[in-house]
C-alpha cells in the first residue's frame, strides 16, 4: 500500500504535538482519521512508530528516524508547489513590524516563504508592542505589520484578518476536569488562573470573561508563555489560551492538556495591518499577496483542511 502525503502530515502533526486528540484538533479532522493514518503508515514500514500511553504518544527509533524523512518529504512537496511562485526579478525592500506573540509563533515560518518566493527583496523585521507598532504604520517608519488584529484601536489602522486561532482551556495531565465532557467559564471561576499578559492577552481574557459576569481566579500575571506553560504542567493552575502557542509539553517534560470550553470565547486572530490611505509599493503588494495565497485562497483553505 503506497503512502501518501496526507498520511505523513498527520503522522508529523501527532509527532510534534505528542496526542493524537490534540494532533487531530490542531489539523481540523476526526481523531479516527490520524488513528488510521498512522496504523497504515505502521504496516507499510512494519514498525511501530509510536509508544502508546495514558499521557499521549512518543516517538520509537523508527519513528524518530521517519519523522526526519517526513519533514524532507514535506520540504521538498512545499518548494515543488512553490516554485512557480518564485519571482527572482522582484527587488526592494520592505519594513515589517510584528508584536511579540507573532513574532515568536507565527511569523518566522513564512519569513522564510517569502526569502523564497522573492530572494532579491530584503525583509527588515521588528519586533513591538502593538501601541508601537500602530504609531510605526501612521508615521510610515513600518510598511506593513503581522498583529493580533483584534486588540487594534486607532481608526487609521486598517487590517485583514489571516488565521483565527481557537483558545482552549489548559490542564495538568489527571486534572478533574478532563473527565468532564462539558466546561465552561462558571467551572473555572474558582481555579487559581495563571494570566497571560504579553501582547494584552489579559485584556483579551477579561472581554470573554466579562461578558459572563464572571472573574477568573488570578494568582499570576506573567508575560512568559513559558511560565504559563510550566504551571500549568505543575498543577499550580489552570489558563485559556489559543492553539497558535499551545505545545503539549512544558521545560520539564510535564504535560499540558487541553480542553475546548462549552461557552464561546472568541478566538486569537492573526492578520496584516497597514496605514489607511496608503499607496502600496511592488514589495508590500508581493508580502500582501503571499499571506493571501498562503491563508485566503480557498483551494489551500480546503486543502489544510482535509
């Protein structure tokens, strides 16, 4: 039976998430589907890649062996699909700035897409806070920008929304409420909440909050996503964040579980920014138009999705 390029996608996926529940949830399909995905690709090598636990899965030496041949398959697939894109005569430079959550998830990954698809257009990056960041685009020190577009405030500002990243509750591995099938914020109100506070996540947190009547818990404000996630790992608290920085283990290899909370709290969304009225240069055209093709086209939306 051949492999297919499906199949290695969900195998990477489970591979760098360590649960196949989360691996299914981050890919947009059924948990059936990675089960099987994975038990084919296990019969076509006649190895286990995979050993199985309460807490999720890891990697056997097989398995670790395939993960770095899937990762050259996925490369190679990814520069093939990519290379009529590639636009050499394409020259310039462009200013971007991102907020620190962006920068630290998000943006590398197509930093360098885009070094490929345009190799002779310099991409000067900086990392700031939103308020900077908007003052940057209305005084054109930065061309464009990658923000949590909805914690945008000034008028001037204009934005389009790229990727909405779900956010779910975070639990230490045996935590009571991962025996419940429903939870909502009336669940954790008496949790000891550990608050996120880098690039406003706390402001972010209090408007799904309030809209509730209710308030977490809080015995700690940190801006470290780090610190969030080994405390939670720890059993020292329970937080809500989005996928888009959800990793299912924290520095001391404990894990992080996560639930999706009954009542709606509206997602993290990732988009690009720019001056209102501005006239767009041929490199703020080509960044503009990769991020479409790369989120907005609905073939490719399909296509992540299946």
């Amino acid at each position: 039976m051949g492999i297919t390029f499906r199949q290695i996608r969900y195998f990477v996926a489970t591979a760098e998430i360590g649960q196949i529940s989360q691996a299914a949830i981050q890919l947009n399909i059924s948990q059936s589907a990675v089960t099987s995905a994975i038990q084919t690709l296990e019969a076509s090598i006649n190895s286990p890649l995979f050993i199985r636990s309460q807490q999720g899965v890891t990697l056997t030496d097989a398995g670790r062996q395939f993960l770095n041949h899937a990762y050259t398959v996925l490369r190679n697939i990814d520069d093939a699909l990519n290379i009529s894109q590639a636009t050499p005569k394409m020259q310039g430079s462009i200013n971007l700035a991102a907020s620190y959550t962006v920068m630290g998830y998000f943006l590398p990954f197509h930093l360098q897409r885009l070094s490929h698809w345009y190799p002779n257009l310099v991409f000067q990056v900086h990392e700031t806070e939103r308020q900077n960041i908007e003052q940057g685009l209305l005084t054109e020190q930065f061309d464009m920008a990658l923000v949590l577009t909805s914690n945008l405030t000034h008028p001037d500002v204009i934005s389009e929304t790229l990727i909405n990243s779900k956010r779910r509750l975070w639990l230490p591995a045996g935590h009571p409420f991962l025996r419940h099938e429903h939870l909502d914020l009336a669940d954790l109100a008496s949790e000891p909440f550990i608050m996120l506070t880098v690039d406003e996540a706390d402001q972010s947190a209090m408007r799904y909050w309030m809209q509730t009547g209710l308030e977490p818990n809080i015995m700690l404000r940190t801006s470290s996503v780090e610190s969030v996630r080994s405390m939670v790992a720890n059993g020292q608290g329970i937080s809500i964040l989005s996928d888009l920085v959800y990793r299912p283990w924290s520095l001391e290899r404990k894990r992080i579980e996560t639930r999706t909370l009954h009542e709606q709290v509206h997602p993290m969304s990732v988009g690009l920014a720019w001056r209102r009225g501005i006239t767009f240069t041929p490199a703020m055209e080509a960044c503009r138009n990769y991020f479409h093709s790369a989120f907005l086209t609905p073939q490719l939306a399909a296509s992540r999705s299946s």
